[in-house]
C-alpha cells in the first residue's frame, strides 16, 4: 500500500499495513468493492446534499419552490406538529404560489412501512406530482419513501421498500446498480427538527414493522429537491424534543470525526458543527426564545450533518439507535435512542481512535487536555459531553425505561445483535464489532 496515497491524512488516521480487512465481506466482495490494493476504504465519496435555504422566515420560499420544481398538487406529509400550526401555514404558503395541497399527518417517530404505504395511496388518491415534507427525520423520510412508491408505480416496477434497504451483507454496493434514480418526483423538505439532517440527504430509514429493523433505503435522486431550515420552525420544539435532536446532531459529528471515513472535508464541518452544538445547546433547550442560541444550533445542526452526510458517515451509536427505535413499540425516538449509546459506545469505542476524540474535546474549547495523552483526552472529552447530555436534562439512559423491552431483554438483545451486525451504520465505526460487542454494550445499558 502506497502511503502517499493518505498524504491528506494526519498521523492518527493512516492505517497500518494490512491490517484493514473490511470485516464481513468475502474475498469475492472485496474484489469487486475495494481495490485491494488499499484495505480501508479507498475511495472517498464526497455525497450530495439537498440545495438549502437556512434563515429566519425561509419557510416563506415552500411555495415559489414547490412551484419552480414543477409541483402543483403537493402530499404533505407530516407527523402533524400538533398546536404548532405550521402545517397550516406551509399550505398557506402554497397556496399563494398556486400549488395545492392535500395532508399526510399520520407519520409517527420512527416512521413504519404501514404508515409509507399509507402516505402513498392519499398520494395517489389526490393525484399529487410531489411531496413537501413538513417536521423532522421521519416526515422526510416517509416522502422519500412515497416518491420511491410512485415511481415503482408509474414505471410498472413491482418491488416493495423492502427491496431497496441497504445492508453488509449482502453488501449494498452489490445492490445499488439496480435501484432507480427518483429525482424526477420533486420534494421540498421543510425541516423543524434541529437533528436528523434528513431534509439533505437521499437516504430514507424506515421500519420494517415485521421483521423489526431499519430499512436503510438509500435510491439515486432520493434527495430533497430543496431542504429549508428556519429557526422559526425549529424554536416551537419542545425543550426535551429539542435535546435529544441536538444529540443526534452532536453523535453525527462524533461518528463521523471518530470513524474510519473521516476525511478533512468531514472533519471540517463536523469540528465546527459539534463546536456550535456544544456552546449554544443548553442555552436554546433552556430558552428556546433565545434567538441567537437557537439560530447557532440550526447552523450546527446544518454542519454536522453535512460532515455525515457527505463523507463521514456514522457508526455504532447509530446502529444500537437505529435497533432501539425498530424494535417493540417502535416509538424510542432517534434522539433519545443516540443520547442513551452516545457515552457508552463512545468510552468502548475510544481505544480505536483516541487521538480524533481529543480533537474533539479541544474543538469545544477544553484547553486543559491539549497536553495531555490522547488516551486521557479522550476520556475527558466523553466526561464533558456526558455534562451536556445531563444539563439538557437526558439523564435517564437505561433501558428499563422502555416496558415493551424489559419483558424480554434476553429476546430484544439477541435480535438486536443481530440485525444490527448487518446495518449499515456499522461499516464506518472505528472500533471493529462482532454481534458479542453490541450484546454487551446492550446488556451494560440494563441497570
Ligand atoms: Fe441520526
């Protein structure tokens, strides 16, 4: 392996020679995968994400873009934002750009295969030609999965969601080639959730109510024709809904600064997107009026999520969320889900990467470890977001308080180890993971 070719990289993240063998796949795989040359991944994939509009009254441009993406009868789905009186307010703001609307509020966190369908047959019903999708993750998700349902239908195509859900094994790349591009179905994203980065990216996580995993849905073109982001929207989130989406946005920047794709592309947004989460958080979740603080949070949502989105991808917080929220009622909410595995995972992770967990602890201004060895950094560092995680008032990180799994945790783990060993999450952790690790760092979070 020709080092030179990591010249870009510091020190922390070179790999050594030959010891990056891309876990689960076959020899076969990796052949056609990866240049063998190289054993961690090679290539660098610099995403896309959605064209954005950010700032204070964006909400306004919904209509001239649902317009200038050739929409003129719009499903909006929502999960319904109750008493907010936002979703009345993106119709109205259709309607002045003459676009018509007919509403979808049956979405729920974590959003179900059931509840796609749903959203897709009121689409078809209405003869809507777009979606705009209105809330958080799981609003712009199921219009992701509603646009991939119309265009398996107008195009005579008779696979299901489930046919495009993006595992290890088999490898997604193997799969990818066959999936359609669903650009030509407009979406505008109009996000009031300061976490999932959803409204940029084309990758839609569904649950898949029978066999209680996610589907990771991932199609060409599936990305939001524009995403909006306005703090407007973003403030009439509850204080507690509003901490756990700021854990999800702080875990994204985690993941992707710790994990083995981090790059200097991610590692730029994501520093500063997890320096602006850090110093603005506690003072938006206490005063959600605080229109500077809340303004700051959007923007670090917008920067730690670019730095997932784009190149560094998540890891095992993610893969341990991801299994919580598909499993049992189905209703642990992403943020919490990622604010319960956050510390946990991250003190089992940090032997892997210690140095990048220091930078993270120095990018959120604790001068005091800068000569310190990484080792000790990195504690300190999971210590202080430990700190914020409990001053946004997540401190209840048990699993005990989910009565669907306690009554059979031996079940729920075991399932979880499982199928979380195939999600997709898991490919990019920095720390290499067997189904034993994910049961234990399961059975740890049962006190
Ligand atoms: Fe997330």
């Amino acid at each position: 392996m020709a080092k030179e070719q990591f010249a870009t990289c510091p020190e922390w993240c070179m790999p050594s020679e030959g010891t990056w063998v891309p876990y689960d796949l076959t020899r076969d795989d990796m052949k056609k995968t990866f240049n063998e040359d190289i054993r961690q991944f090679p290539l660098t994939y610099i995403g896309q994400v959605s064209p954005s509009i950010v700032g204070w009254s964006a909400y306004k441009q919904a209509g001239v873009e649902a317009k200038s993406n050739s929409m003129t009868h719009a499903l909006i789905t929502t999960t319904g934002l109750s008493s907010t009186g936002i979703v009345e307010e993106i119709q109205a703001v259709l309607k002045e750009a003459d676009v018509e609307s007919t509403v979808f509020d049956g979405i729920t966190t974590n959003p179900k295969d059931h509840e796609c369908e749903a959203a897709y047959a009121v689409y078809k019903e209405a003869g809507c030609d777009g979606v705009v999708s209105v809330g958080g993750g799981s609003s712009h998700d199921s219009g992701k999965a509603v646009r991939l349902q119309a265009w398996l239908e107008q195009n005579g195509d008779d696979r299901k969601l489930r046919d495009f859900a993006c595992n290890l094994n088999p490898h997604y790349t193997t799969k990818m080639p066959t999936f359609p591009d669903i650009s030509g179905i407009p979406q505008v994203a109009v996000n009031a959730s300061t976490g999932t980065g959803a409204q940029f990216t084309s990758t839609a996580v569904i649950n898949d109510t029978e066999l209680q995993y996610k589907l990771v849905v991932v199609v060409p073109g599936g990305l939001p024709s524009v995403a909006i982001d306005d703090p407007l929207l973003h403030r009439t989130q509850p204080p507690h809904v509003l901490a756990g989406a700021g854990m999800d946005a702080i875990v994204h920047a985690l993941e992707s600064l710790t994990g083995r794709l981090n790059c200097p592309v991610a590692r730029s947004q994501s520093l500063m997107g997890i320096q602006y989460m850090a110093n603005n958080l506690r003072e938006a979740v206490g005063n959600p009026q605080n229109h500077q603080a809340m303004e700051n949070v959007v923007w670090g949502m917008v920067l730690c999520s670019y730095g997932f989105l784009k190149v560094g991808a998540v890891g095992v917080i993610h893969t341990l969320a991801h299994m919580l929220g598909a499993m049992g009622d189905g209703m642990a909410h992403h943020g919490l889900a990622n604010a319960i595995f956050m510390i946990p995972v991250s003190r089992w992770n940090m032997i892997a990467n210690p140095q990048a967990y220091k930078d993270v602890g120095l990018a959120i201004g604790m001068e005091d470890i800068r000569y310190q060895m990484p080792i000790h950094a990195a504690e300190a560092t999971i210590d202080e977001l430990e700190k914020l995680r409990n001053d946004v008032g997540i401190t209840n990180c048990s699993l005990k308080q989910f009565d669907w799994f306690m009554e059979k945790p031996d079940d729920y783990i075991e399932h979880a180890a499982i199928w979380g060993y195939n999600d997709f999450t898991r490919e990019a952790n920095n720390r290499q993971t067997s189904p034993q690790d994910l049961k234990d760092l399961l059975y740890a979070q049962i006190y």
